[in-house]
C-alpha cells in the first residue's frame, strides 16, 4: 500500500470513529514517516486531549516537535510524559522521556 492511501485510509477510518485514541496515533505515526512533523504533532496533541494516560503519546510528540524544530514544545510533551508515566506506574517509559528530555537540554 502507498503511504499516501495508508494515510487516506487512516483520516477515512478516524472520520467513522473520531475517539479511536489507536487510529489517532497511527495516523500521527503516518505523518512522521511522511516527513510531516508539525502535523504528528497535531495528530498527537488532539490524541492527548482526549487521553492525556495515553503516554506513548507524549514521546512521538516530543519527537515530532523536535523534527519540527519546537523544542519548548517538545520539552513540554517530554515533562507531561514523565509526569503520566509515573502516574501510570510505567517507570520505564518514565525513563525513556526523561533521557529525551535530558538530550534536548
């Protein structure tokens, strides 16, 4: 499948069912494969609106905000996310988005 049609297919899907927090993501996914980061980003943050315990979420969205050269942005998904993370108990994603953090400075 092109990437192009995954990406239809994914805005088609999501138009069927706008809170699949799974097709939000994916289509955010789609658009950083695309080279597209200021709209993962998007993707991402209407993502976490929704689902802020959602914390894969806040390390693609740092990631993109970094390719997207917004690196307060990207700081600030990072922050969110350990703060999730550990809220969740996921000490090793709490880990993942502090050493992203640190890298950034």
């Amino acid at each position: 499948m092109k990437s192009m049609g995954r990406l239809e297919d994914l805005q088609r899907l999501l138009e069927q069912d706008p809170a699949n927090t799974r097709l939000q993501y994916m289509l955010a996914m789609e658009y950083l494969s695309q080279g597209r980061p200021a709209e993962a980003a998007g993707a991402l943050r209407a993502l976490l609106d929704r689902d802020p315990a959602y914390v894969p979420a806040y390390y693609q969205a740092g990631r993109a905000c970094e390719e997207a050269e917004d690196p307060d942005a990207a700081r600030d998904f990072y922050r969110r996310g350990i703060e999730a993370a550990r809220r969740a108990g996921d000490a090793n994603a709490a880990g993942e988005l502090q050493a992203a953090l640190d890298l950034l400075g």
